[in-house]
C-alpha cells in the first residue's frame, strides 16, 4: 500500500479509518495518550536511525490521530530542515516555517498553518537556508518549543534521522519522549542499536520502537481478515444494545 496516495485520495479526512494500518496508529496514539496523562509528556520526537524509514509518515498519522481526541490541540512539527516532508503531505506551503521564524526573528503564532481538521496546526520546515545545527542550538528555538508549550497539548515533532547528521542529537533535549522507527526488513540491528547509543543522556526518553512496515515481513499480521471479524462484532454489540 502507498501511504503517501492517503492524502492525495481523501484529502477531506486524510486517510481511510478502517485500514489496519490506521488502527495500529490510533493504537499508538492512545498508548502515548496514557502515558501523557501520567507523565505530563506534551512534545514527541519521531525518529530513526537512518533516511527513509518512515518518520515522516508516522509521525503524520500520529498527529492526525491526536488531533481527533477531544480538547487536545495539537502540533506537528517539522524539523526535518534538510529533507522537509509535512509541507507536501499536507499540500500546504514550505515557507514561513521554523527556519523563518528563527531566522526573521517572527512570533511563532504567525508561522502555524491550518489545517482539514480544526484540532491540527502544523509549522513546516520554513524556506529560509540555515545551517540546522545553529537552528536547534539557538536560544530563540528553545524559546519557539517554550511557547508552542503554551498552546498545543501535544506536539509531535518529525525529526531527522540519527545516524548521519547530529540534528537530532540536539533536538533531543527539547522533547519530552522520543519514538524510534524501525523500518522491518531493513533497519539492521546493530545500526538501531548504534543510534540509540548515539542519543546518550536523551536515551531515558526512549518511550519505545515503532516497527514499520511489518506487513511485507509478516504478511499475516496485517490480515484484513482478522480486523473484519472485529468489526463484524461491535456492529452485532451494536444492533443487541
Ligand atoms: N509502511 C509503509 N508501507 C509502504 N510505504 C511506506 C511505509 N512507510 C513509509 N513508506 C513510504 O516510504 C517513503 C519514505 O517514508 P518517509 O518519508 O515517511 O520516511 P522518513 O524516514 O521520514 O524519510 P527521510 O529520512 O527522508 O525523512 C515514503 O514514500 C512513504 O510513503
Ligand atoms: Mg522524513
């Protein structure tokens, strides 16, 4: 399945409900959702060890699925600045983004665009070229996260990946919680492995690993067979109500 085709198809609520990929992400999602609660975890970093792993994509869904609970306003963030992706999964403009408003020295409450659901902002990368390193190392980003703090309940971040460029080392003192995308059939183990070392004092955040792709490995865990039955189900709970 194409996933990035999700937007293109349904723009109005962005992807199907009832595939089983979405319902491991609403998965997802309620399980980070508890530990918010508990924790008062607001900002969460989606990552991986290397480029095209799948970042992007989950840290897209997640967003849409925070965005669907009721009062929490949420963020997705991309701070991707070499390889911007959430600008074009959302059809929405590359410009007035993070390197903008740090570099323009701009309110971040004029960069956040909107979006199909009411609940969901979103600040792009930005346009302007800076150096990311001076970006995430510069007061007025820590001061940009401080204030986003003020407005989202959750803010999802879409970081870049660890292992090539040390972006997302710096990234990671700014989050509350940090998700670990492995892409199934390829991410090798001791890549994973060196990347999660290469995170050092930021490695308590870890809240776990995101196995992407799964389907083409196992291709029996994704059977729609299996989500059917359990719909078929609630409809029948629904009907002896
Ligand atoms: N589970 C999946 N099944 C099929 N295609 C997928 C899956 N996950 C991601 N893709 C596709 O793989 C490509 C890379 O995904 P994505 O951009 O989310 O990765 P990324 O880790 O953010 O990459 P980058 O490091 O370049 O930012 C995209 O075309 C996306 O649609
Ligand atoms: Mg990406």
């Amino acid at each position: 399945m194409d996933w990035g085709s999700f937007y293109m198809r349904k723009r109005s609520t962005y992807y199907y409900d009832d595939t089983p990929e979405a319902t491991e992400l609403r998965r997802l999602f309620h399980k980070i959702h508890r530990l918010q609660l508990e924790k008062k975890d607001q900002v969460f970093m989606v990552t991986s060890s290397n480029t095209g792993e799948g970042k992007s994509t989950i840290a897209a869904y997640l967003a849409i699925e925070s965005a669907r609970y009721p009062n929490n306003p949420t963020l997705l963030l991309d701070c991707d600045l070499r390889r911007p992706m959430v600008h074009k999964l959302f059809g929405l403009k590359l410009q007035n983004g993070i390197a903008d408003v740090i570099e323009e020295h701009k309110d971040i409450g004029t960069a956040w665009k909107d979006t199909k659901l009411p609940n969901l902002k979103i600040v792009t990368a930005g346009a302007v070229h800076r150096n990311p390193v001076d970006v995430f190392t510069s007061k007025r980003f820590t001061q940009m996260i401080y204030n986003l703090r003020l407005y989202f309940k959750t803010i999802i971040v879409d970081a870049p990946p660890i292992i090539p460029v040390t972006d997302t080392l710096l990234l990671s003192n700014e989050v509350d919680g940090i998700l670990f995308v492995v892409m199934a059939g390829k991410t090798p183990k001791r890549v994973a492995i060196r990347a999660m070392e290469l995170l050092q004092d930021s490695k308590k955040k870890i809240m776990g690993a995101v196995i992407n792709n799964l389907k083409s490995v196992l291709p029996y865990y994704y059977d729609y067979q299996y989500y059917n039955y359990k719909y078929i189900n609630e409809d029948a709970l629904e009907t002896t109500k």
